[in-house]
C-alpha cells in the first residue's frame, strides 16, 4: 500500500499530502459536532494536512473550529472562503466579504488562514475579482490570509482569476473518471502560471463511491428558471446523462470484481497536474474517509485499467 506523496501547491509552496479533506459533508444537521472532531482528527493521525470548508457548508466551520482547538491547529493547512454565507450569498461588497471573513475566523477559533477561496460566483466573475478580492488581498497584506483563490466551476472563470493574479484555484467533478475537462484548457494554464490546483469531487458526487448511482431529483438550487442545471451541477447526480454513465461503470466494476472507488481515487490522484495540485476528498464520517483513505492508497492493478480503458477509454 504506498503512502500518499507530498506535493507542492503552487507557488504558495505550501506542501501538503496529495489527499486533503473537504469539509463539505461534515456540517449537516442531522450529523454531531462530535461525528465532525472525530473524523477531522483521525484524518489528521492519518497524516492528511490540508483541510477545506466553507460558511455555505452549514456547521463546518464551527465543528472544524472545535476539531482544531488544543494545538490540532498547527498541524494543518487550513482553507475556507468568502461569497457563499447564508447571509450574505454571492454578495461581493466589502461590507459583506469583511463580515464574512470575521465570521468565519471567529467560527474557526483561529487568527489566521492559510488560504481563503471566492466561492461559487454563479453568473459572473468579474465583480467577486474586484472589491470582494480586494478584501481578501487586504487581509494576506496584513498577515491574516496566506494565499487568495476561488473555488468555481466554470472554465473561464478559472482562466479571469488566474489572470487576476490568484494563489490557488478548486474546481470540481471535472477531473474524474466521468469527465475529464479541466485538463483541457485550465490545468494546463494554471501550470503555467504556477498557480496551485485543488480537485474537488474525486467520486463524482458520490456516484463513484461505491454503491450503486442512482439519478436524484433536483431542487430550486440545481436549476434555474428556465429548468435547466446551473454549472455547478453539471455531471453531478442530478444530470441525467452523468448518472447514467457512472451506472455504467459501476455495473461493470461490479462484474469484474473492482470497487469504483478505487479506480476513482487513483484517477484523481494520477491527474496531470506535476506534483502542484492535490484532490479534495469529502467524508460524511469516519466510515467514510477510511474508504476514502484506502482507495487513494491502493494501487489498482494494470490488467483493470487496460479492461477499463477498452470499455470506456480513460485509465491513469
């Protein structure tokens, strides 16, 4: 079983593990504030050292903020972002990015970030990359923020940003076994301009994480007006072409004796990105992130691959 290589992100030279952990699952509702510690810190005792969350996440920061106390905090890279709040959704103002990022400190018990991410511009780049990136860029000159990024879906919003001069993008469910997009145009742009990469979604909303996918029904948040998916749903489980396709993959791991997950995993972490760039995996628990875990460090042997490509044409 070989270890998870440290790998460099960017030129903000942070070193963290090639797997971090997002905390997107663990600020549910129905979930513990001891469920979230527990799962926080025993991927940390595993050695992963970057952590991800949000103020959209629910509780997240708030429980990552409890997991961190008592000198866990030393330990870890910690991220979140900005423009996602409840209370302040995709408001790009300086009062709103200002409050935000107050609260999210606050929430995280910690005086500083190491990176904080423009989360989730819907329709439009530009005005998150002027007052609200200003903000952030005020606070990294004071000391408080380490590195500035967003974390988006749409290509040419990673290329805008890029191009703004941010430390770090995160996409997501476009660097996996179902699509392999951002290899096209932004890994390769990002590479050139040594701006660190985040992978986000490794199994694909859950569709490659072992059981069997099913097609799920969306919400007023998955679509807009018009009925159709909003980008940052595209290829996830709410797209009907998506989920068919991770039904066909699952159906044939399952007839050659393969677990999905880890020939995701492996995928991901094989995603061509020269050592600058890490994968994001999202545990609801304990449970979990030790599957996460196991895939990312078991090697799937060649003869799967070459069967897996000739199905579907993608392998590592």
């Amino acid at each position: 079983m070989p270890d998870l290589e440290v790998r460099r992100l960017g030129r903000t030279e942070m070193k963290p593990k090639a797997l971090g952990l997002g905390g997107g699952h663990l600020g549910w509702p129905e979930q513990s504030d001891d469920n979230a510690v527990t799962t926080i810190r025993e991927a940390i005792e595993r050695g992963i050292n970057f952590v991800d969350t949000s103020p959209f996440y629910g509780a997240s920061e708030h429980r990552f903020g409890l997991a961190l106390a008592g000198g866990w905090r030393d330990k870890v890279y910690l991220q979140t972002k900005v423009g996602s709040h409840p209370r302040f959704l995709r408001d790009w103002s300086k009062e709103a990015t200002t409050w935000s990022l107050e609260n999210s400190f606050r929430e995280l018990q910690t005086e500083y970030v190491d990176s904080v991410l423009i989360h989730g511009p819907r329709y439009d780049i530009e005005e998150p990359l002027g007052t609200c990136l200003d903000v952030m860029l005020d606070w990294k000159a004071k000391g408080r923020i380490g590195h500035v990024g967003v974390g988006v879906r749409q290509h040419e919003y990673h290329r805008r940003a890029i191009e703004a001069g941010v430390d770090i993008l995160l996409s997501y469910l476009d660097y996996t076994l179902l699509s392999q997009s951002l290899a096209e145009d932004t890994i390769p742009f990002a590479l050139e301009n040594d701006v660190g990469i985040i992978l986000g979604s490794p199994l694909g909303g859950s569709m490659l994480a072992g059981p069997e996918p099913e097609l799920q029904i969306g919400t007023e948040h998955t679509h807009d007006q018009d009925g159709k998916l909003v980008p940052a749903t595209i290829g996830s489980l709410v797209d009907p072409a998506a989920a068919s396709h991770a039904h066909r993959m699952w159906q044939w791991c399952n007839e050659h004796g393969v677990n999905i997950r880890d020939l995701a995993m492996q995928f991901a972490l094989n995603a061509p990105v020269n050592g600058n760039g890490i994968v994001l995996t999202g545990p609801a628990n304990q449970k979990e992130f030790e599957e996460a875990y196991a895939s990312a460090t078991t090697m799937v042997p060649e003869s799967v691959w070459q069967g897996f490509q000739a199905e579907f044409g993608v392998r590592i």
